[in-house]
C-alpha cells in the first residue's frame, strides 16, 4: 500500500480525488478563465466601432421635402436652409424592402417623405411609411432650390464589408457568419439600399452607398460578397453629405 507521504492516481471508481491533483485542476480552471476573460476583453478594445446603431424619431410625425433621386437607389436630395447643410438621405421602406416602385414615379421631382431613420456613425437611412408618408410635394409649396451636381472625389480601392444599409443603419444588431449573410441579401434583394462599410476613411467618411460604375444599382455579382472582407475598386462621389462608391472591379482586376 501506498504509505502517507506519497502521491497518489486518480482512478474514475474512486470516490476521493487526491489532493495535487485537485489542486492542479483548480489551477487550470482559474488560469483558463482569467484567460479568456483577458482575452475577450482585449480583442473588443482593439475592434473598430463603426458606432452606435439606433431608430430616431427625428421628424416627430413631420416630413422632408425635397428632390427625388431614384439612382443608383431612391435618395431624397433636402436642400439647406442657411441655418442646415444640404443633405442626400437615402429611402427604404418597411420590412426588408425598398421604395422603388413608390419614388420612380417621382424621379426628377418634388417630393414628401415620412418615416423614421436608423442610423450609425454617419450613416442614415430613412425608413419610410405606408400610405402618404412618400408622395408628391404640395403644388403649392414653394420651388426647391436647385441641387448641386455630384462632386467626384476621385478613384479608391477599399476594403471593407458589403451590408445592407437597413440593418447596417441601426435595425438589427450587426453579426456575423450566414445568417448575417442571408439577412444582407435578402433586404438588398427586396432594393433596401447597398452599403459599404470601409475600414479606413474617405474624407472622413467609412460608409457608402454601393453603385456600378455607371451610377446604376450594384453590380448583381457583388450580392455573393456580402458580410465578408473584400478589396474593391472604383470612384467615390459625394452627393451632399452621401458618400457613393461606384464600383467597377475587384482589387485583383476582375471585372465587378
């Protein structure tokens, strides 16, 4: 037999676990603990933010009036107002569907929209309502002041992440993996908005909406790389205070 002042085995039937060895398992939990809570803590510091996502009730049951633009995607041009910059917002409508069909017929125009916006870090998004929240402007309503044209901030290769400016904006938390993917593509399918989301800045920019290279909707070939890293190339032109990246290739010059 084994006298008292030597070590024992561990054997599975019995009842008693010897002393060094519990110890030595206690040990290692504690160590591997602390070490994933280190660890986990470490990797969230060093993540970029892209910033809080959240719903806005920024209009409080009013509306914008401004121009209709329906490329690449429905945005709404508001003019300034001396007090108020321009802005370039760009429209979607409930669920994971776009305004398409609603804002062509007032291509050009001046037009009434409604809603709530999503946003996060400088992307905003417009979720506009049912019945007249998206209509043409009153006749009698005084003429808008003339839109600038596009001003081209010349051409970039960027790296970032392609989602859907909906979720991307604040209506879901972001995540990762094929679910996120299949979430993605359906509201881009259903013409909610293309975002980019760049990991280092334009003109202190790192969201932009997503557009071929001839200013049309983004490139169909482009829907099987979303929620995954990806280098793209193209021009980048600014639209008020929107951003848009009018993709033509991807970095290793295969045609968009």
């Amino acid at each position: 037999m084994l006298g008292p002042r030597e070590r024992g085995f561990f054997v599975g039937y019995f009842k008693k676990v010897p002393s060094d060895v519990r110890a030595l398992m206690i040990g290692f939990m504690v160590f591997f603990l602390a070490g994933m809570a280190s660890a986990s803590v470490f990797l969230s510091l060093n993540t970029e933010s892209p910033g809080a996502g959240s719903y806005a009730d920024e209009l409080h049951g009013e509306h914008l009036t401004g121009t209709m633009e329906v490329e690449p995607y429905p945005i709404l041009r508001v003019p300034g107002n001396g007090t108020t910059p321009a802005r370039a917002i760009m429209l979607a409508g409930s669920g994971k569907f776009g305004v398409d069909d609603r804002a062509l017929p007032l291509a050009g125009k001046a037009a009434r929209v409604g809603g709530i916006f999503v946003k996060r870090g400088d992307l905003e998004m417009l979720l506009v309502g049912g019945g007249d929240e998206l209509k043409a402007a009153d006749p009698q309503s005084p003429a808008a002041p003339a839109i600038s044209a596009p001003q081209d901030l010349g051409r970039w290769r960027l790296t970032g992440e392609i989602c859907d400016g909906k979720c991307g904006g604040g209506a879901m938390k972001p995540g990762t993996g094929l679910a996120h993917k299949a979430c993605a593509n359906l509201c881009i399918s259903g013409g909610v908005p293309p975002v980019f989301v760049s990991t280092a800045p334009v003109d202190g920019r790192v969201f932009f909406m997503l557009a071929s290279k001839d200013g049309g909707p983004m490139p169909a070939g482009l829907l099987d790389k979303t929620s995954v890293p990806v280098v793209l190339e193209g021009r980048v032109e600014r639209r008020d205070d929107l951003f848009i990246f009018r993709v033509d290739r991807f970095a290793n010059g295969t045609g968009a």
